[in-house]
C-alpha cells in the first residue's frame, strides 16, 4: 500500500517547486522583456518601426503623453484612462527614475523599471497558478501535492509565446499576478485576503471583478444541491473582502479628482470598436454598423450577458459540480469574445486560467493540441496586428509613396477570426469537460 506524503516531505516539495516556478517566471520575463529589444536599443520607439519590428508598447509613448516625464499626477492633474492602480503604478515607477537627466535616456529608464516589476508581476503570477494546481485547483479534494502539475501549470504561464509577445505591450500583468494571487488565498481557504487581492486586482483592471459570477452560481448550487462546496460565508467574505479593497485605493482619488477618476469610465463606455473585436470585423466588410456607438455597447452587453446566462446554467445543471476555474474561464472568455475592444494583451487575463482550467476528463493529447492551436492563433494575431497598423498608418499618410505596407484588412480579418475561433475552441473544451462525468482524464 502506498503512503500518502507526509507534511514534511509536502513542504520540502512544495519549497523545490516553488523555486523551479520563480525561475520560470524569472525566464519569462526576461525573453518578454527581449522581444523588445529592437524597440529598446534598435531606435524603433523613436524612428517609427515599432509596428514593423512588433515590439510596441503603451509604456514609452504614454510616458510622454500623459506628462510622466514632467512631473504630472495621474488623476489630479491629467485624466487617466486606466483603473487607479495602474496609474498608481505609472506615477510611481516615473518618479523612481525622475532623478535622471530629462531626455529620452530617462524614458528608457522608465520602461526598464515598468518591466522589472511587470516581470517581478509575471513570476508572482506563475508560483500563484503554479501553487493552486500543484494543490488541486481551487476547490482542492485533498492535501496531496503535485509538484509535476504545479510545474506544468507555472511553465504554461511563463513561457506560453503569447506571455513572451505580449507581457510589456501594456499593464496588465499587475492585475493578472493579484487576481492569481487571490485565487491562490481563495484556495487555501483565507477569504478574506482572498478577496483583497481581488479587490486590487479590479483596481488596476475592470476584468478580476468577473471572478464573482461563477462564484455566486457555484454558491447557488451548493444552497441548492448541498454537495459539500464552499459555504454561502465564504462567497459573502471574498466579496466584502474585495470591495473594501477596491474602496481603500479608489475612494481617496475619488475624493479629490471625481472628474478625472471617472475617466476610465466615461473612456470605456464612449470608446469607438477597436482593433482585435468581431465588430470590427464585420463592419470592415459592412456586416455591422460599427461606428454606431450605441449599437455596439448594446450588442456587445447583451451578448455577455446571454454568454453569462448559459454559463451559469451549465455551473447549476451539470451532473458533477464544475470548478470555479472553470466556469471563470468562461466568463472571461466571453467577456473578451462580445467587447468591443480585444487588445493583444488580453491573452495575458486567459493564461493562468486555462493553465487552472485544465480538463480533468478529456485526453492529454487533446487538451495539449487545443492549448497549441490557440497559441499559434495567438501568436500570428500578435504580428498580424502590427503589420495591420503599419498599413493603416501609411495608407493614411499623404508622405508614403507607393501601395502601403504591411497587412491590408482581408489578411488582419483572417488572423482576428483565427484567434476568435481558437479561444472559442478552447472554451468549447471546457465546457465539454465540464458535463462530462468523470472526475479524471481518459
């Protein structure tokens, strides 16, 4: 008969893996932070090849948009269009470097120290994902760990291409590393910190909050079908836990700038359809009135929310409960697949959940080549965008002799489909594992 492990050989494998899982992230970082170089020390930034090199990046040029270099304050002194504690971020990280001479050597330095502490975000994020699958997912069914499954899950993450792509394009990283550290508190049974880190993670990106429609559904459930799941309590503890959070670092800048605290509000609703959406898609071939605002915010509400209806449907009547990573998953899938905006970044929300939402009953092997598919789809989405911007930009400029370079919209619209098709493929896996019966892979 075999023993089960015990706590000192769990915490001496727990410690092993934990240091494998830093290094990961740690390599991570560092090929995300290389697949900027030619934009970094090639002169792409400055001289315009940022779309031909696909190293771009909303950290350099809002430096100076938003008047980081000259001191400004997020909020109290410009209007900020992303969530407090990214422009928190922001601020800090210009000040940190604001001692060295102004010029673009100072920019530069900005940008280094960003992707420092996105890449300190990205290895947080991986020994997160990597420590909840190590243990069982989030609704662990025992104590055991998996130091392969905690490696597996944490190297998904780190080293998928789309991380390397698209970890320095934008900010996200830092709300994708405390959403995983909230789920990684959630599944250790500490709520309210749990719902702390969540809370954070809404202030630095809108998306973290979706993580509470699957767990109320999951609450209903259990109130329902009393199968031994998490207790109402813990529900009603995550989410105060969150909104204090979320209070603690918006009220103040509330307080003293409302106008411009709104602006990401106010940005959101009345943003155009933007680059990566199936508006865009379908406007481009005049399926769609995709400049008619109003049309696409309701579209796009109506299809999350009939998106969300059926998920909670499937999180209420599947035969065995499905896991929390699962259903959020979902949710977060069907937020990117109906909004109107889909940046390449956003790949970076969907990494850690898949690794999370690993089937529990479909083949290894089909699990493996979805996951690929979307990475490839990922992936040639990443230069397809570049090469489209760079068409557009020099079709609308009256300087560029010649027919424009680049990506025209017939080639983008197949790269955009290809990735909508993958990520839909993958929730089509998940859902699948979900009604399925069994509890573990064929």
């Amino acid at each position: 008969m075999t023993m089960a492990p015990g706590p000192r050989r769990v915490s001496q494998e727990s410690g092993r893996s934990g240091l494998w899982l830093v290094a990961l992230g740690a390599v991570g970082a560092v090929l995300a932070y290389l697949a900027k170089w030619p934009c970094r020390f090639g002169g792409a930034w400055t001289d315009g090849g940022q779309y031909t090199y696909a190293c771009y990046s909303d950290v350099f040029p809002l430096y100076y948009r938003d008047g980081l270099g000259g001191g400004q304050v997020p909020y109290l002194d410009v209007p900020t269009e992303y969530p407090v504690l990214t422009g928190g971020l922001m601020y800090a990280a210009s000040r940190a470097v604001s001692w060295l001479p102004e010029g673009v050597g100072r920019a530069f330095a900005y940008f280094d120290l960003t992707a420092v502490v996105l890449g300190c975000c990205l290895i947080a994020a991986v020994v997160a994902t990597g420590r909840i699958a190590g243990r069982g997912g989030l609704d662990p069914a025992d104590t055991a760990y998996r130091p392969r499954a905690a490696l597996l899950a944490g190297g998904l993450v780190a080293l998928a291409p789309s991380a390397v792509l698209a970890g320095l394009i934008n900010w996200d990283l830092l709300a994708v590393a405390l959403l995983a550290g909230g789920l990684a508190f959630y599944s250790r049974g500490r709520m309210w910190t749990a719902g702390a880190l969540i809370g954070l993670a809404t202030a630095a990106k809108f998306y973290p909050f979706l993580v509470f429609g699957p767990m109320f559904v999951l609450m209903v459930r259990e109130l329902w079908r009393k199968e031994g799941g998490p207790p109402a309590a813990d529900f009603l503890r995550t989410l105060a836990g969150a909104v204090l959070a979320w209070a603690a670092v918006n009220l103040p800048v509330y307080l003293a700038a409302p106008h411009n605290w709104a602006t990401f509000f106010t940005f959101s609703r009345e943003r155009g359809t933007d680059w990566g959406s199936v508006y865009y898609f379908l406007g481009g071939y005049g399926l769609f009135d995709s400049g008619d605002l109003d049309l696409v915010n309701a579209t796009g509400t109506g299809a999350l929310v009939l998106a969300c209806a059926a998920i909670a449907l499937l999180g209420l009547l599947a035969r065995r409960r499905p896991p929390l990573e699962q259903l959020v998953l979902l949710v977060v899938a069907a937020f990117l697949m109906t909004n109107k905006v889909w940046s390449p970044q956003f790949v970076l929300w969907l990494l850690p959940l898949a690794a999370l939402a690993w089937p529990r009953t479909v083949r290894p092997g089909t699990a493996l080549a979805v996951f690929g598919l979307w990475q490839l789809a990922e992936v040639c989405y990443f230069f397809g965008i570049w090469q489209h911007l760079l068409h557009v930009s020099q079709q609308s400029d009256p300087a560029s002799a010649g027919a424009p370079a680049g990506l025209p919209f017939t080639g983008y619209a197949l790269v955009l489909l290809g990735r909508l098709a993958a990520v839909a493929a993958l929730c089509a896996l998940t859902v699948v594992d979900c009604l399925r019966k069994g509890d573990q892979r064929a």
